[in-house]
C-alpha cells in the first residue's frame, strides 16, 4: 500500500478545512469542548479548540466536540454515537463509513504516516501484534516470542499479498483461433483466509474455460487463483472472482470454476467437524448449457 508522509505544516489548514465543514451546521457555542481520541486526535483537537475559541476537557461528555486524525473503518468515530465527530482525514468513503456527522478536511487513499507516528508503519504494527499476544495470555518477552510481532507482520506480505495485485497484469493472454476446445486446469491448490475470523481456509481450485480466438498462460490461471486466494475472503466470494476476472480479461465463450476447501474455522472451533468440505462453483456463458457443464464436471473427477 502506498504510504502518505503527512507533515505538520499542513495540520492547521487541513483542521480549517474540516471546522469550515462544521459550521455550516453547527454553531461552536453548541459544544462544551473538544476532546482528542489518543494519540492523533489530540494535536487535531488543539488546532480545533483554539479555532473554536473553546476548552479542551479531559473526558467527553454528549455535548463534546471529537477529534481524531483519520477515520478508516469508523469504529473509533462510532464508539461516541452521540457525538460529532471531525477529523483530518476519512477513507473508504462509500464502504460502510456512514458520514452524516462527519466532518474531515479530505479524502484519502493509501497509508498515511503521520509525525506522531512512527515512519516505519511496519514497527507500529508489530507492537500491536505483541498487544494480541498479552491479550491472550501470553508473555511476549519471552524467547520463543521475542520476534514474534515481527515474523507475523512478514508473513502478512504473503498471506495477504492478493491486495497488491491486479488480476488483468497477471493475465497473459495469447491469440489462438485454433483452439475452440474446452480447457481446463484442476486441482490448483489455494490457501486463504476467512475474513470472519481471520482463521485459514485451504483447498484445490478447478477452472475451466471455452476460447472464442484467445487463450491463456496455463500457469497464469494459478496466478490468478492466488491473487484472489491471498486476501481475507470468503469462498463464495472467491470463487465468482475468479470466473468474473478469466470473462473479463479473456472474453471466452464461458467459464467454470469449482472450489473445494476445508476451513478451519469449522474444523478447529465452533462446530468443530473433521471431515468438512466446502464445495463452491461459478458458471458463466456456454457452461450454463448442462451438457457442457457436465463435461468439466467429468474432466475434474466430479
């Protein structure tokens, strides 16, 4: 992800930005305060307060202005359902972030490393990482975890490495009028993560596709497997992303994809069953038609 080196010679502009938003609607006189959520909202609610001309309080009460530096996924902003809310920054905005007492000097995509922050966001993680530790109960000091936060941090850039690519740069496609056969890969093995509760989920992937004057790489539809496999996911999901990408990209007279997986989150917790297996398909184009269907089906052993 991008990173955004944000610097404090822009903090009083972009505050104004955000209180010309807020009075608008709101008169200051209506506030008893401004509070800052620790650490970033606490230099933006100084800024706040000195505009506002209004004190700033040691603990928030309905009537509290509240500040924070950027709104991602709104849980911060949502912990005070009473109150309004200003920051520097929002992102995602249209993804479940409601704003109608919102207010923020921009929006902004990418990682953005403020000066209060340390400029290797990497560092900051980890030290959450050694939080989830202790949380559970364990003593992240001690020599099996001293590198621990770290490690996990690391193998986020695999686990997760899907979100850095984009589908179509990893499908090479060639002319080919020769081929109207059908094609088909199976058993491509996956390893992803449930985004419920960030728990894996694993299996073997089978996709098949009808040409209409072009193919594809054959290893290049296991990359593409990967791209949507390595993301928080869900198998449904996954699935149809797959199939959508190769119609895209492709353009073939229709595609198949079948995944088998075995989550972890059925399997270690929960409901805790051993032997089960989620079966998942998408079909698109010719494959609709049964007889089609029922000849990938025969060439994947189904």
């Amino acid at each position: 992800m991008d990173k955004i080196f944000y610097r404090m010679s822009m903090l009083t502009e972009d505050v104004k930005k955000a209180v010309e938003r807020l009075l608008k609607e709101h008169d200051p006189l209506s506030f008893d305060g401004v509070w800052g959520v620790l650490r970033g909202g606490v230099p933006v609610a100084i800024e706040v307060a000195t505009i506002l001309d209004l004190p700033l309080v040691d603990s928030p009460t309905a009537d509290t202005l509240i500040c924070d530096d950027v709104i991602d996924s709104g849980r911060t902003r949502d912990a005070y359902p009473l109150n309004i809310f200003l920051a520097l920054h929002l992102k995602y905005i249209g993804q479940g972030v409601p704003i109608g007492r919102t207010y923020w000097a921009k929006e902004i995509e990418g990682w953005v490393v403020y000066p209060w922050e340390p400029e290797k966001p990497a560092r900051d993680i980890s030290d959450h990482v050694v939080r989830m530790l202790e949380y559970i109960g364990e003593n992240p000091s001690r020599e099996g975890l001293e590198e621990t936060p770290e490690r996990v941090v690391k193998s986020w850039n695999e686990l997760y490495g899907g979100y850095k690519k984009d589908p179509s740069d990893v499908m090479k496609v060639f002319e080919d009028d020769s081929c109207d056969e059908m094609v088909v890969l199976k058993d491509i093995e996956f390893y992803s993560t449930c985004e419920h509760h960030m728990i894996p989920f694993f299996g073997k992937c089978h996709v098949g596709y009808v040409p209409d004057g072009k193919v594809i790489g054959v290893s290049k539809i296991a990359r593409l497997v990967e791209v949507f496999a390595r993301r928080l996911q869900i198998q449904e999901r996954m699935t149809q992303q797959i199939a959508e990408a190769l119609m895209v990209n492709l353009k073939p007279k229709g595609v198949m994809v079948v995944c088998e997986a075995k989550h972890l989150c059925m399997v270690a917790r929960g409901v805790g069953k051993q032997n089960s297996v989620m079966v998942t398909s998408s079909i698109k184009g010719n494959f609709e038609d049964e007889k089609t269907r029922g000849e990938f089906l025969r060439l994947i052993g189904k």
